[in-house]
C-alpha cells in the first residue's frame, strides 16, 4: 500500500490526465482503425475515423448504459457498433431505420417500395483489399440528399440480392459500401440502437498498410460526405 501510495503521489497528475482521456474516449470522441476494406470506397484499410460518440445519447463511461438518448441513425450516416456474433466494435453505414421495408435486387437497394436511385459512376477501379487489389464498378447512390459511393467487385458480386424485410422498431439495417465484401445485417441481422457507440465524422489519418504504413496524406482530415 506504501508502494500504491508513493506511485500515486509521485504521479498523480499524469495519471489523472489518463484517466480523463481514457473517459473522454468512451464518452465523448474518439478515433476508430479501420481494419478491412467492407467500407470502400468511402473508408480505406489503415484509415483512422474520428467518431463523435454523444451523436445520439450520453452514456457511462466504458458502458452501453444511457443516461439520455436525444437521438437515433439516420439513413447515410456511417456508425460503429458492438457486433451482436461477438461484440467486436465494427463501422458500416445505416441504410434503412425502424418501419423501413427494406430490399435488395441486382445490388440495387429499394426501400418502402421504391428503388433507390443510382448511377454507375466509374466502370473500373481497383480498389486495395486483403486479397489484394481488385476491380470494382463505383456507383453512386441516392441514399439521402446527398449521394454515396458504393462498390460493387466485379469478379465477387455474391450478395446482390434479399428479399424484403421490415427494420423493427429500435434498430436499423447496416451495410458496408463495398457490397460484396461486408460482414453486415445480411449475416448479422438488424443492429439495435443500444449497440451503436457513435457516427463518423471524417477520417483523421490514414496510412498504406501495402505500403510500409506511409502516410496518404490526400486523405488526412478528410470529411466522409454523408
């Protein structure tokens, strides 16, 4: 107890201040790695997204418990969650929210009965991914007011279709924007709204897992476009 005692004494003020950030980051903001590429292209692998964790309530720290919620996703915004399989803390974009009915036929999405419109933006990209760089036809979606990239890859276009849904109340529908290569709601199921820990708001770093982890530095504090 000495031995606590004298270590806190000695270092009190350096162990308050990583306390308070440790809180901050649970509570307020924070910065999420992105691991995989089920976000391109709008996230890239190496990508480091701000999120701002008081978007749809205020929780205790290192908790889900809410102390108020004002509120919940919106369709378009990018959110992080705790996966319902396993709890890992993923990142993917709300496409439909409570009361939607909500489906998928030939990758293009139709929600409440009418299609979402889209435009195919780029007939080529390659895009890096785990396996390696591959080609990807870029669409551009109408979501929301404001459009979205979407990737479909080419060679893996598996997942192009579901059958109609409704989103039940108190959650929402997720799907990554590289379409055929996302572990989303199509294996996870609707994500409850008490598991979302925040939006993203821009990416803040980013580095070049291929590339020895050198900086992109065209993607530094870069706004996501919701």
């Amino acid at each position: 107890m000495q031995f606590i005692g004298r270590l806190w004494r000695q270092n009190k003020g350096f162990m308050l201040f990583i306390g308070l950030m440790l809180i901050f980051r649970s509570a307020v903001a924070d910065w999420n790695y992105v691991p995989s590429s089920s976000m391109n292209p709008t996230l890239l692998a190496g990508d480091r997204v701000l999120i701002d964790k008081r978007a749809y309530s205020l929780r205790v720290p290192f908790t889900r418990l809410e102390l108020a919620r004002w509120d919940s996703p919106h369709r378009g915004d990018v959110i992080t969650f705790d996966s319902p399989a396993d709890d890992l803390n993923l990142i993917k974009r709300v496409v439909a929210v409570a009361g939607d009915e909500v489906s998928m036929w030939d990758n293009q999405l139709i929600i409440n009965g009418r299609p979402v419109s889209r435009h195919l933006a780029q007939q080529e990209r390659w895009l890096p991914t785990e396996a390696g760089w591959i080609k990807a036809q870029i669409w551009r979606e109408e979501l929301t007011e404001q459009s979205i990239s979407v990737a479909t890859l080419l060679e893996h276009n598996r997942f192009k279709s579901f059958a109609p849904v409704r989103v039940p109340e108190g959650h929402v529908m997720v799907l990554g924007d590289s379409r055929d290569n996302s572990r989303d709601s199509r294996f996870l199921g609707f994500i409850d709204v008490g598991r979302v820990t925040g939006r993203a708001v821009r990416v803040a770093m980013s580095h070049d897992l291929g590339r020895a982890y050198l900086p992109r530095m065209d993607r530094w504090w870069l706004p996501l476009h919701l």
